[in-house]
C-alpha cells in the first residue's frame, strides 16, 4: 500500500517550524512526567508537555534546565506547610503544659510540716473538721472544769480564769470554720482552673491528631 504523500513530508514541515523558533533562544527540555523532548523559550518559567499535557514548572540550576511536575511541587508545598503547622501546634501544647505547671506550684498549700500539696475539698473537710472537732471536745471539757470549779466555790482569780478557759475551745471551733471555708475556696479555684487546663489541652491534642490525620 502507497503511504499518503503528507506523513513524508510532515517531518520536514516540523523541521521548517523548529527553524523559524531557532530567532529566539531555546533550551531543550524534557518533560519529567512522560520524559517527552521539549523545547522551551529560555526566559519561560512554566510549561505545558505537548505529549502528556502535565503542566512543569522550569527549573535553572546553573546553565542546567529541569522540569518539575506543577502537582508534585504544590504537593510539596503543601506537605511543609502541614508539617510546620503541626509543629507549631506541639510548641503550643508543650507550651500550655509548662504554663500549666507553673499555675498549679502557685496553688499549692503548705501544711504545718512545711510540705507542698493541693488543695482538695476532702483535705479541707479533714483538717479543718479535726480543729472544729478539738475545739468542741475543749469547749465541753473546760465548761465542765469550770461549772465543777464555781460549784466547789473556788475564790476570786480562780473563778475567773475557767470562765475564760472554754472559750479558747469557742475560739478553735471559729478558726477550723473559716479554715474549711478558706481551703474549699482554694481547691475551688484550683479545680477550675485544672478543668480549663484539661479543656484546652483535650482540644489542642485533638486539632493536632487531625493534623497528623492530614499529612
Ligand atoms: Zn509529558
């Protein structure tokens, strides 16, 4: 079978166009997706390969040319942008945490024995429940004592002095009152603050799993 006179003569058709081209500068390229030979104007920065139609960013090293795959790169682009965002995010919780720290050192309370704790509402009801408690247990002891001391008709000074005694007892009962209602306060406040601590942190972990999801 004859072959069509056109296919003969395309290649000479494509020469002729590729000479007219040669007025401009041209760098051969290939395209990094279907490594097809392409020709580009050497100031051009983007492509579009005529065989696979990928879109390929230029690339100049030196006098070398290389093409990108457009989507790889953004891809790339994007990946960084992810990563540093997710690093971004664990600098935030790391710094949550030792602010965090430092809040609850400034709620701690100190007991008599000089140690550190946290104020809980079951600590507050046992200490101050046992002055309450001692300041009762001293008030009917000494009302006792001192009823017994006035019937037995103990003179002057010594009459006195057991009307006083009880209430010392009176005075303790006040003290562990206040020292309750003092201490609930603080574990109140302590309580909320760990709570919004707790709040913050379980949104930030889960906003950072998802980021790790993403990428
Ligand atoms: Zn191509």
């Amino acid at each position: 079978m004859k072959r069509p006179m056109f296919a003969s003569i395309g290649p000479f058709f494509l020469n002729e166009s590729r000479c007219e081209r040669l007025s401009m500068k041209v760098i051969p390229l290939n395209c990094n997706h279907c490594s097809a030979p392409l020709e580009v104007a050497a100031k051009a920065k983007f492509v579009t390969c005529g065989f696979c139609k990928t879109r390929l960013s230029i690339q100049q090293t030196g006098s070398t040319y290389s093409t990108e795959v457009l989507e790889d790169l953004k891809e790339a682009t994007e990946q960084i942008a992810r990563d540093v965002e997710a690093i971004k995010h664990s600098a935030t919780i790391e710094r949550l945490d030792r602010q965090w720290e430092r809040d609850r050192m400034s709620h701690m309370v100190t007991n008599k024995h000089g140690q550190h704790s946290l104020p809980t509402k079951g600590g507050a009801m046992v200490v101050g429940g046992m002055v309450v408690g001692f300041g009762i247990l001293w008030t009917v002891i000494a009302t006792g004592i001192s009823t017994a001391a006035s019937s037995m008709g103990a003179p002057g000074v010594f009459r006195i002095i057991p009307m006083v005694f009880p209430l010392f007892g009176v005075l303790f009962v006040g003290f562990g009152i206040f020292n309750i209602v003092s201490m609930l306060k603080k574990s109140e406040a302590y309580e909320s603050r760990h709570r919004d601590y707790m709040q913050k942190r379980r949104e930030l972990v889960s906003k950072q799993r998802q980021l790790d999801d993403d990428s």
